[in-house]
C-alpha cells in the first residue's frame, strides 16, 4: 500500500507573509487615535499568534473601548494592507512545488478568514491552499489545537499525516496538541529561544528547507 502523502499546513503572518510593520504600525496607530499610551512592540509582538479580539481585551476598559480600539486598528490595517504586505523569500515558489508534488496545504491562522485570504491573494498564494482556517473558524484559538484540528477534518487528513510549520511557540503548542509534526520557521517574528517551549520537531532556518523535510515524513 502506498504511504500517504503528507498535508502541510501553515501559520500565515510571520511564516508566509511578512506583515509585522503592518501589525506593528496598526498597533500603535489605534492606541494614538484613541490617545492611549502605546504598548510597546516588544510586547504587542510578544502576541502575534493571538486573535486580534484576544489582544485587545488586555488593554480595553470595556466593551465600547474595545470595539473602538479594534475598529481605529482595522482603519489603519485595511489602508496600508498591500503596501505593508509581502511574501518572504521562496515561500510561493515552494507552495506549489508541494502542491505539485501531490500534497494537500492549508493555512491555520489567528487571523479572521476573509482578512487571511485578503493576504494569500496579494502574494500569489490564494489558489495555493486547499483551506484557510482563521480566528472565525473556531471558538477556540491556538496554543489551543482546536484551528488545526479543524484543518484536518475538512482535508480528511489524519494528524499522523500532517505537518504545522509556524513561527510562535503558539503554533507549535497547538500542533503538537494536534498530534501532528511541527516545524519551527526561524525568519518570522520569534527567535529560536522563543519557540523552544514548543519542542518542535524540526527547525527551518529558510523555507527552502521544508520540501526536503516533507520528504522525510
């Protein structure tokens, strides 16, 4: 019997996309409008990985403050989106390779879908991706395993056939909570010492190195 052929999935801000200074810049741009004082980037990236909703409540007052904080951010976020936005460096040349290969990708990300998808469609990546499971496909969020568990059931992919690569120890908790392989990506927001909590399986220092990795699986 042949063996399967292995489902990769993928975080999206931070492995596929860099949107950092578009988070970043979103980020300071709603606590100003709302003459707040600023967290600093150190501790808003510190939450990258984390739904939206979830970052805000830390620093809303109450629910009116929290939905103006969110909406001056989305204001900012929607305006410089394609500008800020791009893909690194031969992450779209092996998305397809993998998926010229045979194997299955989706994309397990905080962030809501249409915004998601928003992203993988300036970058070339949209067509790419087998499913998109954001922040609105679950009531759970990672490190919970909920958002990749979520991604295998609509793949019809056991978790012994999968790998997560993403680069926040929260990706990493919630794939292994999964059951599946996880893949450490080292050129998004968080260093090496960040993610070891999340004992991945294997580090990648480039994108470059994934396809081999998959081979192994």
């Amino acid at each position: 019997m042949a063996k399967p052929t292995t489902t990769v999935l993928f975080d999206l801000d931070g492995t596929l996309i860099d949107s950092i200074e578009l988070i970043l810049s979103s980020m300071r741009y709603a606590f100003t409008k709302l003459e707040r004082a600023c967290p600093t980037d150190e501790e808003w990236t510190a939450g990258i990985g984390i739904p939206l909703f979830t970052m805000f409540r830390r620093y809303a007052t109450d629910d009116t403050d929290h939905r103006a904080l969110t909406a001056a951010y989305r204001e900012h976020q929607i305006a410089n989106h394609d500008r800020l936005v791009r893909c690194y460096d031969n992450v779209v040349d092996v998305v397809h390779g993998l998926r010229a290969r045979g194997h299955l990708t989706g994309v397990v990300t905080s962030k809501g879908e249409w915004l998601a998808m928003k992203g993988l469609a300036h970058v070339g990546l949209a067509s790419a991706m087998d499913t998109v499971v954001g922040a609105d496909s679950s009531t759970r969020h990672k490190p919970d395993p909920e958002p990749v568990r979520i991604a295998l059931q609509r793949l019809d992919c056991a978790p012994a056939h999968a790998l997560y690569v993403g680069d926040s120890v929260h990706d990493l908790l919630a794939g292994r909570a999964a059951g599946v392989k996880t893949a450490a990506a080292l050129w998004g927001a968080f260093k090496r010492e960040d993610m070891e909590p999340g004992e991945p399986d294997f580090w990648l220092t480039s994108i470059s190195e994934l396809p081999a990795v998959v081979q192994t699986l």
